[in-house]
C-alpha cells in the first residue's frame, strides 16, 4: 500500500512539473505528444527497461579486470588454499593440521557458493564453452553437485519466480521438524553428505541416465583426487582421508544455510497468478547483507551485499554486481521501491526469535496491489 501511494504522489509531481514547463495539449504536434508522454513515463513510472540501460552502459564501459578478472583472483587465491591447507596436513603439528582443515573449508565454501553459483549464471566468461567447462569444474568436479539439478532449480525456477509461492520462494530450505537451534546451527553440518545426494537424486528422479552416468563419475574423480592427496598429505587410510575431508567441508555450512533463507524468507510472497513485474518483485523479494569482508570474499557479493542487484542482473559477475549497487539502488529508491538491507546478526537474531512463523509455517501470500 505504502509502495503504490509512494508512486502515485511521484506521479502527481512529475505531471505538476510537466504541466508548468510544457506547452498546452491543445497547441501540441502528434510527435511532440508522444515525445512528452514518454518522457512523462520515463519520469513517473520505474522500469526495467530504463534500469537495465543504465547497467548496459556501466557494463560496456568495464574492462576484461573488472568484468571478470577481479573474480578469478579471488577464485584462483581459494584454489590454492586448498593445496596450501593440503601441505599443512603433513606437518606432524595439531595446530598446522587444524589450520589446513580450515583452508580446505573455505575452499569448499567458495567452491559452493561463488565458484558454482557464478559459473551456473555463466558469469565468469563470455565464452558459452568455456562456461560450460566452468560449471561442470565447480559444480560436479569440485562441489560434488549436479549442474542440472543447479540449473534447473537455481536458474529456471528460483529466479524468474523468486518469492512466488510452490517455486521460488526457498521453501526448500525448510525442515519444519527440526527445532530452531538444531535447524540454525547442527543440521547444516549435514550438508556436506547430503549434497551429493540431493544433486544424483535429482537426476535419478528426472530419469536422466546419461547426466547421472557423467556427473557420478566427475564427482567421484573429484572426490577420488582430493583423497589421494589428503592420504599422501598426512599419512592417512582412504576412509580417514575422507573424513577428513568432509569434516573441512563443514567449516562454511551455517553461513552457508543462513545466506539462503536471509535473503528471501520474511519479505513478501506472491502468488503465481498475482504476481508484480520483475523490477517490483526483485526489489520487493531479495535483500542484502552489510558487507563482511569474510562472507563478500568467500561467497561472492551476489550472494551477500549485492543480492538484490543480482536478482535483477544474474549474468554479472559479484564484482560487477558490486559497481551497479550505486546506481541500482539510486534507481529503486529514487520511485520509492523498496531497497532491503540488513546486517547478518540482525537477521540472525530475527530468524531465532521468529523462527515458527518463518521456518515453519507456511508465508503468507502478499497481494500486490497497484501497479501492474
Ligand atoms: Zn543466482
């Protein structure tokens, strides 16, 4: 309500301000008609169209550094944080043994969610195949994860319906039974096994054969490879090489479960019939985290500080993502759309003390009124 009587006063104005510097309708060419009336569009309405040309602009006059190479350094700094942590393990010292878990767990964590969330946008090249090779790396080789369950429930599904009820409105993250504390801060250190599962199940459900044949065997080589050097590293069996291994992996998985239901659950929720136009929705349905110079490192800030930037423009790069926030948010706030921001612990705090209503519960439907 307050969104639509916000546009309708930014409406009035900007027909007042017409109306004082404009000749009279009568006096006007057909041309010069249609002229003022896209101006006085382009003025009193918000589009997606208007925003999307500004970042077109933003985007031609980047460089190959910003475009992508900021993110590959970062991507590359976490890769060989892997192999350094992998070395620790084979000094005869607890401590060196507890630091390289810890850097092989934020190798998973990067691997996870900015190495695998930019390469399944096809935000870290411009090449097609190359993307391909990427998204295939991070997702299955790498993350032990299928690139089809990814695309299809990431990319089909929660974006184009983010907060749509029975699509994209993170209702997957749900698990109603658990109670809070165990919910918030145990059960994700879970992930790390049932990641592998969700992704092969996915495949086994959707009955394809072939994708389950090649991303078994790229997760296993992964799996396999990463093993033998843990193995040669510290002078362990095959079965403590992988315990090892999967308890590294549980270093980011809170974060990891947190950023997922922060940065949707508890903001409006539509339904699939009524649902607003795209800016309106992504502006309504995503919020950002206060930067965190860990979380914006590891996890990319299309997944922290700049969600809402990546909602709207999802084959950018977090870097990218991070030069359009000015103007993004300029934009939105300026016609009075909602620009949701809030600090981790914030939210944290907001999540326990609301948890039935949000985790367990089903949302509320927001009807959307006005603007459509
Ligand atoms: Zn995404």
């Amino acid at each position: 309500m307050m969104l639509r009587s916000g546009l309708q006063i930014d409406s009035r104005n900007a027909q007042t301000q017409h109306e004082n510097t404009t000749p009279s309708v009568k006096q006007r060419s057909p041309v010069l008609e249609s002229m003022v009336s896209n101006e006085k569009r382009s003025i009193s309405e918000p589009s997606m169209q208007q925003l999307s040309q500004k970042v077109r602009v933003i985007s031609q006059e980047s460089s190959w550094w910003e475009l992508f190479g900021v993110d590959w350094t970062i991507i590359l700094f976490w890769e060989i944080s892997f192999f350094v942590g992998v070395w620790l393990l084979s000094f005869n010292s607890r401590l060196y043994f507890a630091v390289g878990m810890l850097l092989m767990g934020l190798n998973y964590g990067m691997i996870k969610t900015k190495g695998s969330h930019l390469a399944a946008h096809n935000a870290l090249c411009h090449s097609k195949r190359w993307g391909k090779v990427w998204k295939h790396l991070f997702l299955e080789f790498q993350g032990t994860f299928s690139v089809d369950a990814a695309c299809d429930i990431h990319i089909k599904v929660h974006h184009p319906y983010t907060n749509v009820i029975g699509l994209g409105d993170s209702s997957t993250w749900r698990v109603p039974f658990l109670p809070c504390y165990i919910y918030m801060f145990i059960a994700p250190l879970v992930l790390p096994l049932l990641t592998p599962v969700v992704g092969l199940g996915y495949l086994v459900q959707e009955r394809r054969w072939r994708r389950l044949s090649q991303c078994s065997l790229l997760a296993f080589l992964g799996l396999a490879s990463q093993t033998l050097l843990v193995m040669a590293a510290a002078k362990l069996s095959a079965v403590k090489a992988v315990l090892v291994l999967l308890l590294s992996r549980c270093v980011m998985e809170i974060p990891y479960l947190h950023i997922n239901i922060f940065q949707h659950i508890g903001l409006p929720m539509y339904d699939k019939n009524n649902k607003p136009p795209r800016l309106h929705l992504m502006a309504n349905g995503a919020l950002n985290l206060t930067r965190t110079w860990l979380l914006d490192l590891n996890f990319g800030h299309s997944l922290i500080n700049c969600h809402t930037e990546h909602h709207l423009f999802p084959q950018l790069s977090d870097n990218m993502c991070l030069k359009i926030k000015p103007a993004v948010q300029e934009y939105l706030q300026r016609y009075g759309l909602p620009y949701h921001e809030k600090d981790y612990t914030e939210r944290l705090h907001y999540f326990v003390k609301n948890y039935k209503d949000l985790m367990v519960k089903m949302p509320p439907i927001t009807e959307f009124v006005g603007i459509q």
